[in-house]
C-alpha cells in the first residue's frame, strides 16, 4: 500500500523457528502493523471487560451487559490481539485451556500457540485483518501448556475505536472432533473403495479361470 513501510525480517522460516519463543518471529510483522496507537489497557480493551463502567461505578447498558455474559460463559475461545500480534484479552474458555493466567496471557503472541502446518496461510489471514479486512472460517491447529492440540476454525474482525486504537476480536471453534470424524470417513472410504477393487480382481479372475477352463 502507498506509504506503508515495507517488511524486514519476516519469513517463513524465522516464523516456524521453535528454538526461541514465536513472538521473536513476529518482530518483522510487528514493523508492518498500521499506524497508531496499539491496544494495551486501552478504552477498548477495557470496554471489552466491562471495566470502564465497574471503575465509574455504573451499571453496564444491556447490551453490554450481555455481551460480558457471553464472553464469560461462551465455551468458544474469544482473544483480543494488537497489531503486532500480542494477545491482550481472552475469556475463561480460553485462559482454562491454556493453562495460563490473563496476565500470563498478555506476555504471548499468538503464534506461540500455533501448531499447524499452514503458516503461510495464517500470516496472510494476519496480513488482511492489518488491512481492515474480516476472517472467515480459517483453521488453525494449536497446542496448549500441556502439550495437548486441537484444531480450531477461527473467525475474527478488525476492531477499531473513535480514538484510533485498533486490534483484532477473534473467535476460535474447537472443531477437532468434526475433523476427526471427516478423517475416518475419509479412511472408510478409502478402505470401501479397496475392498470393491479387491473383489473385482477376484471376480475377474475366477471368471478367465473359467474360461480357460471350458
């Protein structure tokens, strides 16, 4: 884009390195992130948790109310990531997953959980949302503290407030049990398709044994 500085340092293969934290592989990213002030305890993030409202002393408005309701119970993953990638926020769902508090949380970038074999899509999923445009349906393998992975389908919007703070609101679906289940449908198939094969070799067969025969 005219005026935007280009990327130094980002790559494929720094991004992928697991000898050193992933948020050291996002050094070049965070160099392209867009102009302006980054999300960190700002209006947004504490409009986000509701703590504007809590520190005046006010009740939230309704439909603040029950967006905070969501965000508490909702057993899909919700995050907030500045430009650079740096988570800021996420619900219980997600901080109970990981393993980690949300103050522990906000030291990580989101690539520090990243576990799948499709960075390059990521990093372009990453690059859109810089450019103001929403992500729909892209799926992400990741690990948590444990060692343990799952395969989520992510959606997230740019999320911008009047005072020119910006970041991304994602929302992570843990669909490793569709994924799986589409595997071994996958397998059957291929197995269904072996064994029919299998059978008309041997039909064919007991067929020209016949025929020699005769």
């Amino acid at each position: 884009m005219p005026g935007r500085k280009r990327c130094q340092g980002t790559s494929l293969k720094s991004a992928r390195s697991r000898a050193a934290p992933c948020g050291c592989s996002l050094d070049g990213v965070r160099r392209c992130a867009p102009q302006g002030r980054l999300l960190d305890g700002s209006s947004a993030l504490r409009r986000v948790r509701g703590e504007e409202a809590a520190q005046q002393g006010l009740a939230l408005p309704a439909g603040e109310a029950r967006y905070q309701a969501i965000f508490a119970a909702s057993p899909d993953f919700i995050y907030l990531t500045d430009n650079g990638g740096r988570l800021l926020d996420a619900n219980p769902a997600l901080l109970q997953w990981q393993g980690l508090s949300l103050q522990e949380l906000r030291q990580r970038y989101f690539l520090d959980f990243f576990a799948g074999d499709n960075l390059a899509e990521v990093l372009q999923a990453f690059a859109a949302l810089q450019h103001g445009r929403p992500v729909r349906g892209l799926e992400v393998r990741a690990r948590n503290g444990r060692g343990e992975t799952r395969v989520f389908e992510v959606h997230a919007i740019p999320f911008h407030e009047p005072t020119g703070e910006s970041a991304t609101l994602s929302v992570a679906r843990d669909i490793t049990a569709r994924k799986q289940a589409e595997e071994r449908l996958q397998l059957l198939s291929r197995q269904l398709l072996e064994t029919q094969e299998a059978e008309r070799r041997h039909l064919a067969r007991n067929y020209m044994m016949k025929l020699a025969k005769d």
